[in-house]
C-alpha cells in the first residue's frame, strides 16, 4: 500500500503508509523558475503555471463541488497542467499521471514527469492533476504535521487522525479516491480529451482503478506501478512477508551477508524493542524531538522506509542496504549503527500537513472492522481479526508490532467517525477490458510483488512486470529500462521485450562483520 512519507525529487512516497512517501521516476531536476512563473502571467496562463523547455504547456482550474449533492459545503478549484506533445498534428492521446500519496502533487513536477516521458511526449499529451486538498487544488490543513504524525506512538496517531476528522467537520466526506477520480474526468472534459491513458504510481495504482470503474468508457489503457489492489489487506500480510524476501534477496545477490542470518538478527531486534523501547532524540521539522522507537517503529522502517530509494543508485548504500549489518549489530548488542538509520529517516520528517492523506486512507481503504460499529464494537471486531490472524504471516514480527507499524492501516482510523465522512471505497467494481501494465519492484515492501499480482487480477488483460533489484516504484532503477519499456507500451498498447530487466544491478549493500 502506498504509505506516507517524505517525497523529494528523487523518491516516491507511501504509506503511507501509505505513503510516501517522494519527486518521481529520475534524479532531481529544477521545477519551474520565478521568472518563468512571472512570464506565464504575463502570457495569459496562471502564473503557477509550470514552464517545461520544448512544449507547450496549458493550465487552468476547475470548480468541483466538496463534496456531490452538497452544495453548501463550497467547493474546490482542481488545477491542471496539460504539457503537450511535440510532433506536429493531434496528439495520438493523452497520458494522465497521479505519483502516489495519497496526497502527492503533480503540476509542480511537470518538468520531472517530462524529462522521464521524453519519448512519450513525442506524440501524447502528458496530463498532470493536483488532487483535490493538495498543491494549486484548494489545500485543507487539518492540524496534523508529517513529524507529528511520525513521531508519535500508536495511541498518538489514533488521536491524530481522530482530530483531524474532527477540524475537517463535514468536508473530510469529500477527500475520497472517487471525488478525486471525478475531478480528473472533469480536467478531461475541459481540456477536450475524449480518453485518458491512465498512469498510477504508488497510490495511484489504487486511484486509476477507480477511475476506470467510474469511467469505463474513458479509458484507454493503465499503467501501474508499484501497486496493490483494491481490495487491500487491512493487516498488510504481504508487506511482511516480503520484508524478510528483500533481506534474504539483497544477502543473496551481494555475496556480503546471509539471509537467513538477517532474518533472524532482525527477528531478535524486533523482540528486544518489544521488551525495552529506545529512546532517540532527533532534530527534524525546525525542532528537536522526541522518538520512542520500538517494535512497530522498526517494522515501518523496514517495510515503508527500505522500500524507498532501494535500486535508484546501486553503487550507493541505500537504507536497504545497509540494514543486513546494522541489525547484526544491534542483534549483538550494538545498536549505534541502527540509531544512526533511525535518526536519518525521520530526521527528513516535515511540516506538511497530512489532511489530504488522512482523509484519503481513512475514508476509503477495507478496514477490519465496520464502519457502522460504535468505537468499542470496533475494537472488538479488530481484536478479533487480530487473534484470528496467523502470526507465520508477519514474518519477524509480532502481530501487535508489525500492525501498528502502518500509518494507513490496521488500527490507524479506528477513531475516524461514522457521520460526516464517506463510505469505504467499493472494491468489485468492473474494470474496462483494455491493456493493462503492472511493474513490481522485487525489492519493495511497501507495494509487495504478491499485492501487485493480486492487483493485477482485477483485470481481463494485465501483464506484470516484475523488476529486479529495485524497491517502491519500478522506473526509479538506474537503467531506465522500466521507463523504455512504458514508452512502448503507450505507443503499441503492448509491453513489448521486457528482458532489460535482467540487466539491473544489484544494490550495494555494506558487509556483516563475521
């Protein structure tokens, strides 16, 4: 599931856990000028409106209702950039890109998505929306930071979300994937594209679907990268299993370490912070703050935050690569070089607001229990879906820890109220019979290749492309061969040769000390 995190312009987000988690596809490039900016204002164009050397690009806003049906509860300016196509003529279609979150934008990137789509750029139009609460498109802080969040224990990001909820009031029923799905249609209208080939990274892999069963007959083929289905685990068993695949595979293909090994070290790692807690005191967010960090902490650090960045720069140690040695450490007693990846990944912990991903997640991802439920039924059926759950599924982890290590997940909207919000998202809707692409980082923990795959059933026609030595979203492999292999997809509606793949290398990862 995509989790929550950090975007920079050389990650994508999650997680969440949801989330991140996150510029997207390549190495950073620079968005759009001040002067740039001052020149679109002066052609007619919104002065937001992103410039991208070559192309015509055309902005605008359009107003959507909050939320359907509600009128005084105002409405939103959803705003798009539409970065045309180069060759001469019509455009032979229009690429529509969502980069994950929920709660990630897009317009600011379009010179990042056009420096990746060159060769798709040659004869599409590439469409890039802000979603409703994030970017140009109406922002709605409910007064919960990125660091609040991150920070806090479980009891504490229960009671976010709770006020969150609550400083939305009625509007939180309309941050829901399908309002955002209706938007999109709503660009597509007036930009005068009779279809969309739909492109998800991340959560967007969760959002394009939804477009597709409210829209069916708009659609002409998905891309889907880094994905999960609609229908997702609310206990996130595929994410665990594949946190101890992606230690087993990177011990494997390096040579410097054993998986099982690794396995176990993280296993007794998880038991010792279970048991004692470590407290870690981190500057981030312009404050210097206080991190409890225990066993659902390490679980959200390994499957979230390893998954991202893992494969973008192979000769470079990543997160990944360096947890083999530092939980051998830790695993003998020496936690500092644990302490230290702890301190660097929510040290890069934010300021922003997290309305646009809280409403999302909790308005519309399977929970395990009903929504119709008053608070203490609610947490009867979760504590029985817990103990009906069986611990071989969470890897390394212990059910309780491995669970409350999702920020968009298992318990996480317990307290998300029954009145005022939207309905969980419906997860049988009818897919259009078109193409589709699936890519599966066999490195990712957060969107697991068994989630992509169970993904991919949702459609009559899907290919799944499962990308060696890389994490959360395909295309960031060093290679680019991801990124050729959509080119031609979106020109023949096929995947094509997809054996680059073999060609990427693996991650570094530093040597366990015997």
């Amino acid at each position: 599931m995509t989790r929550n995190g950090t975007t920079t312009a050389r990650t994508i987000r999650r997680a969440g856990a949801v989330a991140g988690a996150a510029a997207v596809l390549l190495a950073a490039l620079p968005t759009a000028t001040a002067s740039a900016a001052q020149a679109a204002g002066r052609s007619g164009r919104p002065a937001w409106c992103p410039a991208v050397e070559g192309h015509r690009v055309d902005c605008g806003t359009v107003g959507r209702p909050v939320v359907a049906g509600k009128p005084w509860l105002g409405t939103v300016p959803v705003a798009y950039a539409v970065v045309r196509h180069r060759e001469a003529g019509p455009a032979r279609g229009t690429v529509a890109i969502n980069p994950g979150g929920p709660g990630e934008t897009a317009v600011d990137r379009a010179e990042v998505f056009a420096a990746a789509l060159r060769g798709v750029l040659a004869g599409h139009d590439v469409l890039l929306v802000d979603p409703r609460g994030t970017g140009r498109s109406g922002r709605i802080p409910c007064g919960v930071s990125d660091a609040e969040y991150r920070f806090a224990d479980r009891a504490g990001q229960r009671d976010a979300i709770a006020r969150c909820a609550a400083n939305l009031g009625p509007r939180a029923e309309g941050y829901t994937s399908a309002a955002t799905a209706d938007d999109i249609d709503a660009v597509r209208a007036r930009i005068g594209a009779e279809s969309l080939l739909l492109y998800g990274l991340s959560y967007g892999t969760y959002l394009m679907p939804v477009y597709a069963a409210r829209h069916p007959g708009r659609v002409d083929a998905m891309v889907l990268s880094g994905a999960y289905p609609l229908n997702v685990d609310p206990l996130a068993r595929p994410s665990a299993d594949a946190v101890s695949l992606a230690l087993k595979r990177v011990c494997e293909r390096s040579g410097v370490c054993d998986g099982d090994t690794a396995v176990a070290d993280l296993r007794t790692v998880a038991g010792h912070l279970r048991e004692r807690p470590v407290t870690l005191r981190i500057d981030a967010a312009g404050a210097t703050r206080t991190l409890r960090f225990t066993e659902d902490k390490l679980a959200n650090l390994l499957y979230e935050a390893a998954s991202r960045g893992a494969g973008e720069s192979p000769a470079e140690r990543s997160l990944l690569g360096d947890l083999p040695a530092a939980l051998h450490d830790a695993a003998g007693g020496d936690d500092r070089a644990l302490r230290a990846l702890v301190r660097a990944d929510y040290g890069g912990a934010t300021r922003e607001d997290q309305a646009s991903f809280l409403a999302v997640v909790c308005n519309d991802y399977p929970r395990a229990w009903s929504v119709d439920s008053p608070l203490p039924a609610r947490w009867r059926e979760y504590r029985a879906a817990l103990s009906a759950a069986d611990p071989a599924r969470f890897g390394a982890f212990s059910v309780e820890g491995f669970t409350e290590g999702q920020t968009d997940g298992a318990d996480a909207c317990i307290q998300w109220p029954r009145r005022g919000t939207a309905r969980p998202q419906p997860v049988d809707g009818a897919q259009p019979d078109v193409p589709v692409l699936l890519f599966a980082g066999d490195l990712d923990s957060n969107t697991a290749e068994s989630a992509t795959r169970r993904a991919a059933t949702q459609f009559r026609r899907a290919t799944v492309v499962a990308v060696p030595n890389v994490g959360h979203v395909a295309e960031l492999e060093s290679t680019h061969c991801a990124l050729a292999i959509v080119e031609g997809f979106v020109r023949t509606g096929r995947p094509g040769d997809t054996s680059c793949v073999n060609a990427v290398p693996p991650i570094a990862v530093a040597p366990v000390r015997r």
